[in-house]
C-alpha cells in the first residue's frame, strides 16, 4: 500500500501567503502531481502489492513452490498416503498435455505452474492445482536447438514466491511474473548479459529464493575470448566471476556475483546447519562444490570434483546433513562424503577410481537421505541402472536392485514413491536391510481417460512432486495429478 505523505517526499507547500484563487490553483497543481507521481508509483508496484487469494480447498499438507519441495531434498512432510495400492490405488484427479520440456511443475496457494515450449515460445502455465482448470499463461519467445538431439523445451522448474514466480528459459531468459495474473515484472537475457558459451543441453540449473534475493546458476565467461568458443567446447571457456549471480528478486538488479566456475545442471540447495560458518547455499558447478556466503555474495569454499570428460556434467544436487554434504556424478569419478569444519573442508570417504566399485553414480535424479542411508538411483544408462541404498557415513552399499531404467524418488510418511523413466510408479518401505516393493502402477499401460493415450510415456526424467496430497507425475508430454493421500 502507498503511503502517501508529502512531507516524507520532501514536499511542502506553504500557503500561507497566497490569495485565495492562488491558493486553489495550488492546489489543483498538487493533486495533478501527486495524483501521476503516486500514480506512476503504484503501476510499478501493483503487482507486488496484491495478497494472493488461496485457491485450496485441501487445506492439510505444504506447497511444493521450489524444485525438490519445502525442504529441498525431495522429501514431504505429509502422512496418510494410500498404501494398499491393489484394492486403493491412487485415483487420477486431472492430466494436461504439455509442449517440449523435461522439467516438473510448482505449487503454491492452490495454483500449479508448468513451464514448456510451444513452437518458437517459451510458456508459463497457471492452473488450479486441484482441478486442471486454466488460470493463465505467458509465453516469450526463444531461439535454442539442442546440439545433442534432445529436446529444444526447458530443463527447469518455476520457483514461486509468494505473489511471484520465477522462470529460468533454457536459453537463458530469466523472468518475474506475478502469481495472480501471470504480468510480467522483469526479466533478463542472462546468457547475453554474461557472455555464456551454450553448455551442452542449454541451461537447467533452477534458481533459489534466499531472503530478498534471487540466487542464480549463470556461468558467464570472458566477452571477447567468448566469441572464438564454439558451442559445447567448455574446456576452453575462462570464466568472468559470473558462475553465480544474486538478483534483487523484486526488481532484477545484480546485487551479487562470484565464481569463475561454469555452469552445470544441479540445482542449489541451502544449509541451514552451515551458517555458523559462513555458508548459506550449495552450487555443485561444473568443475565442483562452491559454498557461498549469501550475506556477503562471496565464495566460502570451492571443492573440486568433475569428470576429466569434458563431455560430463554435475547434475545430481548436493545432499546435506548437518556440516556433512555428499556430491556424487556419473561420468567416472562417483561420489565423495565430505565434513566442513571450521573453515576446513576434508574427505569423510570418496569413490575409488573402478565404476563398478563406486558406492553411488547420481545421474540427474538426486538421491536421498534418511535415517543414515542414502536411496536413489545409480548409474549413467538403462544397461548399467540401479537402484540402491548405501550407508551414509562410509559408502558402504547396503543393497541394489537391477531396474535397467533409471528412476527418481520422493520420500513421504516412511515410504519412497519412485518413478522409472519408462512410467513405472513404485511404493517402496524405507529399509535399508533390503528393497522392499509394496505397490506398483504401469503408468504407460494405463490410459489417459481423456483421450486413450497412454498416462506417461518416457522419459519420464522429472521428479515427482507432493503437495496437499496430490501427486504430480510427467512424462514426455503429459503431466497427471492423482491423489495420493485422500482428501
């Protein structure tokens, strides 16, 4: 709300003197100015000042507003889920197809945003979480061909918050919209801003809300040498302190940046237990760990870690517990546990150099962490895939189970819901002594009451996503919310 207080603007106006028809034109000549200062003043800020109206009627549960949930571990909160998936199944409340993308959808105040591509345009949709029903849409355009033959959509998730929602383009376009009516705020070309050499499948890092700040993965890179990289080449490209870039998340200013380091396509996580020690966030880059001190925007601490293939990516977010954090990768190295302690960064445990003997290799899909053990999916391909649980404090696998897909995991009321990149849902107990399935849905084999297709289709790459009891699956080219938890 504008306060309007013309002596807080340095406005005052003495009468005193005047005659009474100079008086009025005064204050005629006031009210204009005052009437298109204030004016101007709120149509900048009308968007941010509107309370956001609650579309719920399932009051129980949280939103899922940032990539990976509340917590940002892909773990809920929520209990009561439906277990006896033989004779209670959980039923489909909705499905929308959706254009070229890999990434899921947020939720917040009864509103579901997905983000996708529709011909030569990047679209932002709204709708109600709980019916499907259309809200809005925003589209921009982009220009980006996959060089590995993938698809050409969004690698990312929106990020709401409050009466704002975040969209990270996979070109490079990042973008503010109000929650309510989809009217954009800002936006910025992030890659032409910071000079970024296109990484091998464009841009999938999806941002993080700290404070008053909007925290972004960037990795820009010298502006002349930048010219001579061709695309995909990033072992040739020197970074411009742009790896990670803090924007006023109300107006799109830079506030900080820091890093030399590239780019990759894990997302940053916070570290609540860091703090005492300076460190705020996570960013797993493409050559390592980077701590940051999110109060000063400065770099904490870098760790390096990274294939020596320069065809390799990070992808997998760091996993966290307390001042221990574990990043692990695919491509040749594996994982490593690693303990920061006063300033000091050293390895609990590390992958040794034979993949067949590594403890854990996270793809894209970031595995986690209960009572000790880690759980998810390890291996770079079908072939190779496993899903596995190893214990936390030195590696040591506890079990695997060939799936020849590779698969996500959310952990919700002592269960894993775990989805397979061919469109197999499983309901799996947390037991680290064995895999326990107790619940299993052939998603492709079932079919979409709308139109007969089948419900997913692979791949179906993006994490699932709880919230209020709903569950949100996608697949190459439909998103389904069932209901996993009744109302």
């Amino acid at each position: 709300m504008v306060r309007h207080d013309v002596r807080k603007n340095g406005v005052s106006l003495r009468f005193q003197n005047l005659s009474q028809s100079a008086f009025r034109l005064a204050i005629l000549a006031w009210s204009i100015f005052a009437g298109l200062y204030y004016s101007s003043l709120v149509s900048a800020q009308e968007v941010n000042s509107v309370a956001v109206t609650d579309l719920r009627t399932r009051k129980s549960g949280a939103d899922w507003s940032q990539f990976l949930g509340p917590r940002g571990d892909g773990t809920s909160s929520e209990t009561g889920i439906r277990k006896e998936w033989k004779t209670d199944p959980p039923k489909i409340i909705w499905t929308q197809k959706l254009g070229t993308s890999y990434g899921i959808g947020a939720t917040s105040n009864g509103r579901y945003f997905q983000f996708c591509r529709y011909g030569n345009s990047e679209r932002l949709t709204c709708v109600n979480a709980e019916t499907g029903a259309e809200i809005w849409k925003w589209e921009a355009p982009v220009e980006y061909s996959d060089m590995y033959g993938y698809n050409n959509g969004p690698r990312t998730s929106p990020v709401v918050d409050n009466e704002r929602v975040y969209v990270f383009g996979v070109a490079g376009r990042l973008a503010c919209l109000n929650v309510m009516t989809g009217t954009l705020i800002w936006e910025k070309q992030t890659n032409e801003e910071y000079h970024v050499v296109p990484n091998f499948f464009g841009v999938g890092s999806t941002p993080i809300v700290v404070g008053d700040l909007l925290w972004v993965m960037i990795g820009g890179s010298d502006a002349e040498k930048a010219k001579y990289v061709l695309p995909g080449q990033l072992d040739d490209v020197e970074g411009n302190g742009t790896g990670v870039v803090a924007f006023d998340k109300r107006t799109g200013q830079e506030v900080f940046r820091c890093s030399n380091e590239l780019a990759s396509y894990a997302s940053p996580v916070r570290t609540p237990h860091l703090r005492d020690q300076g460190i705020d966030l996570l960013f797993f880059m493409r050559g390592g760990l980077l701590g940051i001190n999110a109060e000063k925007g400065t770099e904490a601490f870098f760790e390096p870690w990274r294939s020596s293939t320069m065809e390799s990516v990070n992808a997998a977010c760091p996993v966290v517990h307390r001042n221990e954090v574990l990043i692990s990768e695919t491509y040749s190295i594996g994982s490593q546990l690693l303990k920061l302690e006063n300033g000091t960064v050293t390895s609990q445990w590390k992958d040794g150099a034979r993949q067949r003997e590594q403890a854990f290799r996270a793809h894209w899909a970031t595995p986690i962490l209960v009572d000790g053990y880690l759980y998810g999916c390890s291996g770079r391909n079908q072939p190779d895939a496993d899903l596995r649980c190893i214990r936390w404090s030195d590696g040591k696998v506890m079990w695997a189970a060939r799936t020849h897909e590779r698969m996500s995991l959310l952990h919700v009321d002592g269960h894993f819901i775990v989805l397979g990149e061919d469109g197999r849902l499983l309901l799996m107990k947390v037991n680290p002594e064995k895999p326990e399935v107790i619940g299993e849905l052939d998603l492709y084999a079932t079919k979409d009451p709308v139109d007969g297709q089948p419900l997913l289709s692979a791949p179906c790459w993006a994490a699932p996503v709880l919230s209020h009891g709903l569950l949100y699956l996608r697949g190459n080219d439909r998103v389904v919310c069932m209901e996993l938890i009744p109302k």
